[in-house]
C-alpha cells in the first residue's frame, strides 16, 4: 500500500450518545434527525418533527435505553470500533487508521484531521455498512466529501464499497455466528437488518420502474441490486445461509428500528419474534448482518426487547449472536478488503 503512512484509513460508524443521559441524548438525536438523508422531508417540516414530536419525548427514552447496555468504557458501539481500529493497526502497520462517527464524537472532520496531520497522501475512507443505504453510507460518504472539498489541498479519497455478499464478509460472519448456533441448537434462526422506509429504496433505483413493484423484484437480476437495500439484504440472508448451512424452511428476514408512521419495509422484527413463537419456536436465535459493531440497536432492541417479546409470547430461548466487532477474523477479512483498493 506503498511507503509508511502513505495510505490513511478512516473507518466510519454511525455514532452514539455520548453519555446515557437525557441532555447528551438529546443532542445525539438532534444531530442525526437533522440529516436530509436520513429525515427527507422539506426543512421546515424537518425542523418541526425534530424538536417538537421526536425530541421532547424520545430523548429521555433512548438514554433509558442507553443506560441498559452502557459499559464501564462507555457505548458498546464505539469501543468495539476503536478495538477493530486498533487490530486494524497491528494488522496494517504502515497505514494511519482513525475511526469518525457520522454523528456525535469522534466526528468524521476530527478523523480526517488525524489523518491529513500524518501527511497521508490518499485517504480511504470506509463505511461499516455492509448494506448501501443513502441514510447510512450515502450520508457517511457525504460528511467525508464535503470536509475534503472544502481544504486547499484537496486529499485523494477512494471508498471501500459495499460489501453485502462479499466472501469476506460472510467468512467473517460464519466465524463468529456458527459457533452460537453450535452450541445453543436454535429451532429457528432470524435474521434482522435495519429497517428503511419504502420511499428510500424507490429514490435509490435509477429506472423508477423496478424496486418494490413486486413480490420478487429483489430476486431478478440487474443493475439495481447495487444501491438496493432490500435485495442487499435478502442476498446477504442467502450467502449466510449456505455458509452456516440452515434450513430453508428454518430461518426469517424482518426489519427492525421503525420510526415514524412511513411505510417501511416488512416483516416488521417486532412482528415476526412473536408470531414465531406462536407457530411453536421455542429456541430462537437472531443475527442482525446489517450491523458490523453491537450497538443499541443490536444489545438492546434485539437482545432484550425481542427476547422479551419471544418469551412473553410462549418462546423458551432466545440468543442475540454477537456482532462481528472486533473478531479476529473480521479484522483478517476487513485488513485484506482494505488492502485491495
């Protein structure tokens, strides 16, 4: 990757709170639910829903979550970032590597300055979204673009892309999910990505005429599958499968983390965990694929409200698979993905 330092990494996440408090969490959301990515309606429309809807009244809910799965180094999410920047580091020696947060701190701006202080000639900046979402890597890439544009010296960036299917990847996962469901023997495996609305899938297809104008658009083949959310899910549901070699009639996709009365993609995950557990699961286990870093998102919705649903609803047991975080094979994966561009 040429001389020492001459490549710099920038591995982006989507952010936290930094404290579970009601104030800081307050400010986290204000932050993200300022995005025209992520809330795509008119700013002042966008500005109403933010502070007098959204924000009286999930700022204290979110740091009650916060607080259920904070750790005594702080958010899950960005300690388990920083131990794969660090891997990354003994992994890529002669690579500067820094860690940004689309929202809240570390920002993207202070990572990239980190970066262009080590006098990095190129700057590769990389999304932890498997998944291509406008909301997410769309966003993060943005942040990163905007900052560049606006020095000088303009760096040279390049972008790790998208890696739904990448064997990679789904090596990665089959290391760090085939030994849980080993051991725990799940009735039933479910497989549970962020949800979106519909409308963000619509605007990501160039032809206007493909995405969700059937029941299995996502299984045709084309040139939409690369900024297609639903089919990058469903294809990344598919190589997991035959990697961690599952039934076909024992495993579920849903959609979890809904905000808003917007249409979003379904099966809804709040939906499918109970009525699992009514059709007679008893065991369930949940991988969240499109999550490379546990977070509240995966520790708290899934590993504690989901399995509250499922035992509520008759289920005996169920586990949360943990994320690919920081595992060495990840770091493997990650390291060679890296070190092609």
């Amino acid at each position: 990757m040429g001389s020492a330092k001459s490549t710099g990494i920038l591995l982006i996440n989507t952010g936290t709170t930094a404290a579970p408090r009601a104030a800081e969490t307050r400010a986290y959301l204000r932050e993200f639910l300022s995005d025209p990515r992520v809330v795509d309606i008119p700013a002042p429309l966008r500005w109403l829903l933010r502070n007098l809807v959204i924000l009286p009244f999930r700022s204290k809910r979110s740091a009650e979550a916060y607080s259920k799965i904070w750790t005594r180094d702080g958010s899950p999410l960005l300690c388990h970032t920083r131990a794969l920047a660090e891997q990354l580091r003994e992994k890529m020696p002669d690579t500067a590597i820094e860690i940004g947060m689309r929202y809240g701190f570390p920002s993207i701006a202070h990572a990239m300055e980190l970066l262009l202080a080590k006098n990095v000639t190129r700057i590769i900046v990389a999304p932890m979204f498997p998944q291509y979402t406008s909301a997410a890597t769309g966003s993060a890439l943005e942040k990163a673009y905007v900052f560049a544009a606006r020095r000088v010296n303009v760096p040279a960036l390049s972008a790790l892309p998208s890696f739904w299917d990448a064997p990679g990847f789904v090596r990665a996962w089959k290391a760090v999910a085939l030994p849980h469901l080993e051991e725990f023997r799940p009735d039933h495996v479910l497989f549970s990505y962020h949800g979106l609305p519909e409308r963000h899938v619509r605007a990501c297809d160039p032809s206007g005429a493909h995405c969700l104008t059937s029941e299995d658009c996502c299984n045709n083949p084309g040139d939409h599958i690369r900024h297609c959310y639903r089919a990058q899910c469903l294809a990344t549901t598919r190589a997991l499968v035959e990697a961690l070699g599952l039934k076909h009639d024992a495993h579920s996709v849903g959609f979890q983390s809904r905000l808003g009365r917007d249409k979003w993609l379904s099966p809804a995950t709040d939906q499918i965990v109970p009525a699992l557990a009514n059709r007679g699961v008893k065991r369930l286990a949940a991988i969240c694929p499109a999550f490379t870093a546990d977070c509240l998102e995966t520790l708290e919705e899934i590993g504690m409200r989901a399995r509250d649903r499922f035992l509520r609803a008759g289920g005996e047991e169920f586990r949360l698979v943990p994320s690919l975080n920081a595992h060495p094979t990840w770091v493997e994966e990650l390291a060679a993905m890296l070190g092609r561009l």
